[in-house]
C-alpha cells in the first residue's frame, strides 16, 4: 500500500530536499517531543524507580522484536553497529584457515572486526569484487564453500542500495556451517527482513539511519545458537536478578535470559530509550512493505530520470526500492554534494555512487530539484 506523503509529521521545511536518510533519518516531530519531555527525568532523580530501569528497555526490546518477527529473547540493546560486530566476532568460531566473506567497499565497522579476528586467528578475509551484472548474491554464493566459517554482509550495499537475498546467502551458509553475520542499519525499517526466513546469526543495527531514531541507540538480534555466549562487557544490569537493587552485592553469574547478556552498560537511557521506542511505533504503524513501496515510486522516478539523461543508475531488479545509486562518471566534479546542497538538495557521495535515499516526507517535486541541480552542477 501507498502510504502517501508524510512531511506533516516530520520537520522538514519547505525549500529543502533531504534526500539523504541513508546519511542520517529526520526524526519525527513526535520523537523530537518525547525526547524534549524524556530530557527532564533526571532533574528529578527521585522520582526514577528501580522499575525504570527496565521497563523502557523491555518495551523498545520487544518493538523491535516485532518489526523484525522475532522474539523479544532475541534482542540486545546495543549503542552502535561496532559494539554488535565486536560481539558477534567474539563469539563465533573461526579456525586458522578458514574464510571470512565480505564484501568489496563494505561499510568499515563490517570490515575492520573481520580483518582483527582473522589476524588473530590466522583465518583468510575474502573480500567479494562488486559484480559487473550487480548481482551479489550470485558472487556471494559463488564464493561460499566448506572453508568459509562466517558471511558477515549487508541487507544492502551502503553506497548504492545494490541488494542482497539474505534468505538464499543464509541457507547456503548453514549448510557449509557457516555464521551469518547482518549489518542491517541500511534496511531494517525501509525493507521488510524476517529472521524466521533468513535466520542471522546475528543481525546488527543502529536507530538513526531508517528507524528514524536517535543516535547511540541500536539493536542486536542474536540467533538461538548464540544467545548462551559471551558478552564483551560485564554490567551489573545484564546480570539475573539485576531488578532487585538490594541484593547486587551478591554478584552472581548467571544472565537475564536470552540475547540480554549483550546489552550495553547503561543501556536505561532515559532520553533515548523512550525515543526511539516512538519512532519503532510510528514505522511499525506504517508497516515496513508500505514504507518501502511509498519510498520505491520515488526511487523508480529517479532511475527513470537518469536513463532519460543517459546517467546510470542501479536497475530496480538490483536495488532495493528505499535507495538508489547514480553512476556519474569521472567528470562529476569533487564537491558535487556542496553544489547541490548550496541549491537545497541533499545526497551523499559514496565511493563510486552519487547515493540518493528518499523517504516518506519527500515528493516528486524533490526528485525534480535533484536533476535540475545535478544539471547544473554538471555544466561546464
């Protein structure tokens, strides 16, 4: 369904086309209020509870639970995508020798954990070229054999929206006995991913980007075969019986149950944790296919945009339908994102790819800013 235009409910003004959620989402107007109001709890200390300090958590855990369809047992509360790769590579088992699966220009906290571990291990990071056809998961499967331990890619790639098929990549890694390792946080929220069907391992990501909340929150889905691991941090609150602030002297061993024992110290942010609790409301209201089909009619405009000027863009086949990457050659001048800023229109650069992600508050009259600015930027 078409949920039609939204920039009613996010602050956005007239004058500005944000193309760019991939960068960082706008929160909504409801977010930024429950954020102003949340700000105030500490002032008066005395009236935050024991309970308090697990009940926020339980109910953005549980949200995301739903947004994913997995259970809330399933859930960490983690502040970044590093923290989560830092606990996904601490816990699954790579042996001298064996292969990590990447992918060629992968975002750095997907790269730089894979490259520590296998140094420490004396395993081999196979990096994946980007394929000339842009299929992915061809060139995924294609490397994934009985040496490889842990696949550790996207949902899709973070330059140019290139996609993946999770659920393909993560049957072929069982059956080699492979981890699936997921950096989500430029899907979950704008492309529906179920973990009953692609089944990660561990599934990663951040609150800012699609999920429209705050920054220093994310989320961590763990499979069941890793929620008994370890964590990288020992916290009090992460611990059984953590609720009953009277007894914490008694410093026991044993974990909340499930993927808890991952959660970050402090993780009961009484400012963040209700905020990004509003924004999982708003996008589960929506409906994530919705949200993905309303912002796909603007992404298959702008692709329908280029072709007509001769500009290359990733085909739909190929894309996921919230992102879309722009191929403009080496003629694109050095400082095209300030020129197109300086005409009110918003995207990132990424590696090879002018990168545009619409969203739910943009129009066709934002699409239109964007070719109009890219023609002029693009005038000799």
């Amino acid at each position: 369904m078409n949920l039609g235009n939204q920039r009613d409910l996010f602050e956005v003004p007239d004058g500005i086309s944000y193309l760019n959620c991939a960068y960082m989402g706008p929160q909504l107007r409801e977010t930024r209020e429950i954020g102003e109001r949340s700000a105030g709890r500490k002032s008066r200390p005395w009236e935050v509870t024991p309970a308090d300090f697990f009940e926020d958590a339980e109910e953005v855990r549980g949200l995301f639970a739903r947004l994913v369809g997995g259970d809330a047992d399933g859930v960490a509360l983690i502040p970044s995508v590093s923290y989560g790769m830092a606990v996904a590579t601490a816990n699954v088992p790579v042996g001298r020798g064996e292969r990590v699966l990447i992918l060629e220009d992968q975002f750095p906290s997907n790269v730089h954990p894979w490259r520590e571990l296998t140094r420490q291990k004396g395993a081999d990071l196979v990096v994946v070229p980007r394929p000339d056809d842009l299929d992915w998961t061809r060139a995924v499967l294609g490397q994934l054999d009985d040496r490889t331990a842990v696949v550790a890619v996207p949902n899709c790639h973070w330059t140019d929206g290139s996609l993946l098929d999770l659920a393909e990549i993560g049957h072929r890694a069982r059956e080699a006995g492979a981890a699936l390792v997921v950096d989500g946080i430029q899907s979950l929220g704008a492309h529906p991913l179920d973990v009953s069907e692609v089944r990660p391992d561990f599934l990663v990501a951040s609150s800012y980007k699609w999920l429209l909340g705050p920054y220093g929150v994310g989320f961590m889905y763990v499979g069941e075969a890793y929620r008994e691991g370890v964590p990288v941090e020992h916290n009090w609150i992460n611990r059984r019986g953590s609720e009953d602030f009277s007894r914490l002297v008694e410093y026991r061993d044993d974990f909340q149950p499930g993927a808890r024992r991952y959660d970050v110290g402090e993780r009961s942010n009484f400012v963040l944790l209700p905020m990004a609790a509003s924004a999982l409301r708003r996008i589960l209201d929506w409906g994530v296919p919705n949200v993905s089909e309303t912002i796909g009619g603007l992404t298959d405009l702008v692709e329908t945009e280029a072709g007509a000027r001769g500009i290359e863009a990733i085909p739909g086949g190929r894309r996921a339908r919230h992102m879309i990457g722009l191929k403009l050659g080496p003629e694109a001048p050095d400082d095209l994102a300030a020129r197109l800023a300086a005409e009110g229109v918003f995207v990132s650069v990424r590696g090879e790819s002018v990168r545009i992600s619409p969203h739910l508050y943009n129009t066709e009259r934002d699409v239109e800013r964007l070719f109009a600015g890219l023609e002029k930027a693009l005038r000799p």
